[in-house]
C-alpha cells in the first residue's frame, strides 16, 4: 500500500497548523492584512486575511520536498514548473487585491494575462475527446479561449462562494481529494494535491466557524487557478474528458448558486461582479440557519455531488449523462425544500420584479459616481454632507444620519412613521462613519392625488419612486451608503484631511437649481 499521498498530507497539514498560531500572533499585534468589514459582508469584527500566504508556503515547502525526494516523479509531470509559477501568480494578484484593492477590472484583465501565459507554455486545453464514440477533435483557436475560461472561471468560482466561514475552504479540499485519486491514475500531481489537501484541512482548523483566519482574494484565487491547473494536467490536453468533468460535479451547488448571482445582478441593472448578500449561504443564515450549520449543510450536499464526482471518473464519462440527470432532481428537490427558493421558480414574477428596479438602481449608480466626483471637488466635508443628503432625497429616503468621532449630522424629512424601514451601516469599520437610512412606507394608489398627505404633496415631486420596498430599500441603500465610503474616501485621498466635521455650523442643504451662466468678453486692441 502507497502510504507518500497520507504522508504528504500530514506534512501539508503540519506546515498549516504550525503557521497559523504564529501568522495570528503577529497580525493581531501589527494589524497585517486585517480588511474592514465591506458592507456586504456579514461577519463582525476585523479577521486576518492571511490563510492563502500560509497555503502558499505550504505548496512551496511540499513542492521543494518532493523535488528532493522523488526527483522522478517531478521529472516525469509535463508543465510542473508553469503550474507552480502560474499558482504563484495568481497569488501574487489576489494578494495583492487583499493589501490595496484593485478594482474588478483589473483584477480580471491580470487572470486573463497569466491564465493566456498558461496556455502559451503549453498546458492547455487543444483537443476534445467525444465520451461515446472515442473521436478527437482538434480545437484549434479554440483551445486558447477554453483553457483561459476555465482557469478564469474557477479561479472567480473559488473566489465569489467565499462568503462564508469555512465554505470555500471545505470545498476546495473535497476537490483536492478528486484531484489527488485522479492523479494516481495518471501520475500526475499526486503527491502536491495530497498535501495541499492536508493544508487544507490544517487551515479550516481556523477557518471553520467562528473563523479567526480567512483565505484572502490571494488564498481564493490560489486555490480556484490551482485546481484548474491540476484538472488540466490530468486531462492530457481533454483528451481524458472525465478530468475535466469530475471537478464540476463537485462544484455544481457554486455553479448554480454564481449563475443566479450574474442573472439576478444583470436583470437588476446591477454590476455583475458586484458582490451581494443574496447567496445561499446568506439567505439560509436570513432563514435563522447558525454560520455552523449553514456551512454543515452545504458541505453534506457537496459530498454528495463528490460522490458524482468519484463516479464520473470511474466511469471514464460513460455515466455523465445519467449523473446530470440526477444532479438536477437533487437541485429542485432541495430547493423545493427551502421557502426562499421557491421564487425561483415564479420566473414571470421574479423578472417582472427585478426589471422594474432596474431604472431605479441604474439611477442610484449615476448618483454614486456623482457622489465619488464631488469628493474630489469638495473643499469641506459639511459641503460633501449636503451633497450626499441631496442624494438621498434624490432616491426617496425620508431620513439619514451620519456619526463620526468628532459629531453627528443628521437630515429628516417631516415626523418618522412607525412602519418606516430603516438600516445602518458601520463604514470600514467605523472609519469612514457609521451611516443610518430610513424611507417611510409609500401612500396607497388612490392617495396620489396632488393633495395634502398625498405623495407628491409630501416629498414636492422629488421622492419618486420610493424605496419602502424591502428589496428595492436594501438594494438602494447599499448603494447610498457605498457613494457615501467613495465619496469620503476620495475626499480624504485629495485634500488629506481627517473624516471631521470640526465643529463646523451644520449647512442646511441648499436646493439644486441649474446657475445661469454669465460670460464676460473684454476685447483690447
């Protein structure tokens, strides 16, 4: 019996468990690598974002390992020194993101350049295998734009069902373990994914709820490349299609759960990577489901599309088709059980829904890039505040309210109504403010008269359409609260200043009306 793949896994997981309390330890004194809460993230306090730096110091230590060791068994893997330098990378990028954020584009035009460096060194996708019959086809062209879609995608897929503790995690360590049996087979990676599946297990030591370690963008987009990389090696160019297939089995609650993300996201108007508080994961918390058994529940139903997973691949694709089969009865089976997915199902209803927010998150989205400008254009922050509450009533909101360490402002719009909504926010962790938005409930149709009472008697003409919808309130609030960060953020950023009022007489917010313009021309000889 081969016992190295069980000895390199302890070893992985030895590396982990021995870093991690040191890793802890200095960050909690120097506060490394410590992010402020985003607004769509639900976990509280301030947690080192460190777990992908000590993954990747475990690949490196294993790696070294079995090049001292088993010289052969490196020599004989085709690409191993671009899957470990690519890997490397692709850390580099996210961890990057985690120390100074660099925007959504960015971040993905460097996946698409190190993921095309991949495919010019020769891992790849160039050939596709047809299950039933055995014929080869050669992709040609095509081959770059697969290999770089799925290195991209996984290493995104990884990256986006990291919002909860312990999720990403357990998930990438389910797939480790289908990588290291299909290595066997193939001799390919055996030995590194064994141990990075140990690694795996050492850090959700302190990953799994409540966490005190997080993978970081650096860890996600670590992990997610990796995998691909390892699929694709044990494809032998997709010759070997079941190696492929086998990891997306594994994958298919995320697939599913990132594909209603981008459809939800793009009927909404919204920017599809966008992150938002309407995963499966948030919505079972919303249900009452504890962060424990949240992350339980959808680690018992990956196991079993794991064991589709392990399937797939023995059956050299032959039982695809049947295994596809049974994932989708299992999909609508579970979500049948959950009250919240039952929307889902109502497609009319639900696109009905989301189109008719669009206007109003498309004109949201204005506002908060116009609120970003001004933060350069502002001389004072009580200037900016009236910016900012010109906003709000802009987009409905009956009142807002903004505390920071030196005072409160705060704007209202006629008496509060008991069934107002109202939500706060704590802006990077307390840094930029802790912001609170209400909207009162909106009149009943038969009251938009134009007479006193009526909605366009209360908000002059200016509140239209309310936000008392509670989809509609926390989707646009979000937004408010995120031109607000912007905002304050680039005020600081360009006039290096401290977020303070300073004891400043609070300015009443002055109506917006278009300045005629007044042009001089003085003509010399």
């Amino acid at each position: 019996m081969n016992l190295m793949p069980l000895a390199s896994a302890l070893c992985g997981m030895a590396i982990v468990m021995c870093l991690a309390p040191l890793a802890l330890h200095v960050c909690a004194r120097r506060k490394w690598l410590v992010r402020s809460t985003d607004l769509h993230h639900t976990h509280q306090g301030q947690i080192p974002r460190l777990g992908g730096l000590l993954l990747v110091v475990a690949f490196v230590i294993l790696e070294l390992v079995i090049a001292l060791v088993f010289p052969e068994k490196r020599a004989g893997t085709a690409g191993r020194n671009v899957v470990v330098l690519s890997s490397l990378a692709m850390f580099a990028l996210g961890f990057w993101d985690d120390i100074r954020p660099l925007g959504a584009r960015n971040k993905l035009i460097g996946q698409i350049l190190i993921a095309a460096g991949v495919y010019v060194l020769g891992v790849s996708i160039t050939q596709f295998k047809i299950p039933f019959t055995g014929e080869i086809i050669d992709l040609g062209p095509w081959g770059a734009v697969l290999t770089i879609l799925w290195l991209v995608g996984l290493t995104n897929l990884i990256n986006l069902i990291d919002g909860a503790d312990g999720l990403a995690g357990g998930i990438c360590l389910m797939l480790m373990l289908l990588i290291a049996f299909v290595g066997h087979q193939h001799g390919n990676f055996e030995l590194l994914a064994a141990g990075m599946a140990g690694a795996l297990l050492g850090f959700l030591w302190f990953n799994f709820p409540p966490a005190r370690l997080y993978l970081g963008d650096g860890g996600a987009y670590f992990l997610g490349f990796q995998i691909g990389l390892f699929s694709l090696a044990n494809s032998h160019k997709g010759t070997v299609i079941a190696a492929l297939v086998a990891p997306l089995f594994v994958l298919a609650l995320p697939i599913v759960d990132t594909g209603l993300a981008i459809l939800r996201r793009g009927l909404r108007g919204l920017p599809v990577w966008r992150p938002d508080r309407q995963h499966i994961h948030h919505r079972l918390i919303q249900m009452g489901f504890s962060r424990r058994k949240t992350v339980v529940s959808l680690y018992a139903v990956t196991l079993v599309f794991l064991g589709m997973g392990f399937l797939a691949y023995w059956s050299r694709g032959g039982l695809v088709p049947l295994l596809l089969g049974a994932s989708v009865v299992l999909m609508l089976y579970l979500a049948g059980k959950l009250k919240f997915s039952r929307d889902w199902f109502s497609i009319g209803r639900v696109m009905g829904n989301s189109l008719g927010m669009r206007r109003q998150v498309q004109y949201a989205l204005s506002l908060v890039r116009w609120l970003e400008l001004e933060g350069t254009r502002q001389p004072s922050l009580e200037l900016l505040w009236s910016d900012f509450v010109f906003a709000a009533q802009k987009l409905g909101f009956h009142s807002v309210k903004l505390s920071l360490e030196d005072g409160t402002r705060s704007w209202q719009r006629g008496a509060p109504m008991p069934d107002s909504l109202s939500i706060s926010y704590i802006l990077k962790g307390g840094r930029l403010g802790v912001l609170e938005v209400s909207a009162s409930p909106c009149p009943a149709p038969d009251d938009l008269t134009g007479q006193p009472g009526s909605r366009q008697a209360a908000c002059d003409g200016r509140v239209c359409p309310c936000v008392c919808n509670p989809q509609v309130f926390e989707i646009i609030s979000e937004l408010l609260a995120e031109g607000w960060t912007r905002a304050a953020t680039a005020w600081a950023t360009e006039f290096q200043g401290t977020l303070r009022f300073e004891g400043q007489k609070p300015l009443e917010p002055a109506p917006r009306r278009n300045p005629g313009l007044a042009l001089t021309l003085t003509l010399r000889n």
